[in-house]
C-alpha cells in the first residue's frame, strides 16, 4: 500500500471509529444515570428501583402492625394483596384490596367490613401515602371520602 491509498483508507475507518467511540461513551453515559436513578433516595427513605415490587410493598407486605384509634389498639394485616384492620381483638374488620400506585403510596379498595357504624361502602377507596420510617414506625397520609388525615403504626 502507497501512502496515498493508506491515507484514504485511515481516513475512511476514522468516521467509523469515531461512531464505535461515540456510541460506546453514550451506553456509559446511560448506564451510568440508570445506576445512579436506582440509588436515589426520595422522601421517606424509599429507593427507587425499576423492580415489580416496590419499596413500600416491601415494608409492608406479609406483615402485621399496631395503631391505636380512640384510645384502642387496631391490629392492620398486609398480603401482597390484601389489607384488614381488626378492632375489639378481631371481632370487627374491615378488609380491603390494595394495589400501589408508586413506589410508597397505594390504594385501597374496601371489599367487606363488619365494624358497626362503619360508614363506607363496599368499592369505597382510600389512599394512603407512606411518608417516612422512623425507629419501627411507618408514618402516612391517608384520604378517605375528601378527608385526609395522618398516622403511624408499629410493626409487631
């Protein structure tokens, strides 16, 4: 090969290492947002994560707390799919069908409830937004009917 012709031929497989260069940098570049998108912490201590699950379901799921209403303990059973409050040691609840919505918040769809005066219909929703874990608790906003209200409960 003469001079001439490695020079054209340089001069053609530059554009195409240049591309290979470019494009390598860009997957980089790329995978190095979703790394640190995957690693950022929201409000409340929850990660996010292109995973099925979410954080909060996590917490939350398969798991039993306590909170108090007017001065009585509420025993609140989370499934993978399903919520139940029992009040007065199991002998009203009031169960409901969750599904999330984000990576801390869900929604709650009321299947069935034995709890007397209780004022909501079966397919009534409630919201419920997990806003921080603290020393066992888990706190949130809840929003039901147009009311909205804050709480906590302890994992037992």
């Amino acid at each position: 090969m003469n001079l001439k012709t490695k020079k054209i031929y340089l001069m053609k497989n530059f554009g195409k290492t240049l591309f290979l260069i470019l494009g390598f940098g860009l997957t980089l570049i790329s995978n190095a947002q979703d790394s640190a998108m995957n690693s950022f912490k929201t409000p409340g201590y929850f990660v996010y994560s292109k995973a099925k699950k979410t954080k909060a379901a996590t917490l939350l799921e398969n798991k039993s707390f306590i909170y108090k209403y007017k001065g009585e303990k509420v025993l609140v059973v989370f499934t993978d799919t399903d919520h139940t409050e029992y009040f007065d040691d199991k002998k009203y609840f009031i169960k409901s069908k969750i599904s999330w919505t984000s990576n801390y918040e869900c929604s709650m769809t009321l299947q069935e409830s034995n709890l007397p005066n209780f004022p909501f219909k079966k397919g009534a929703k409630l919201t419920m937004k997990i806003t921080k874990v603290k020393r066992g608790y888990i706190y949130y906003d809840s929003t039901l009917a147009g009311k909205t209200w804050s709480g906590r409960m302890k994992e037992i």
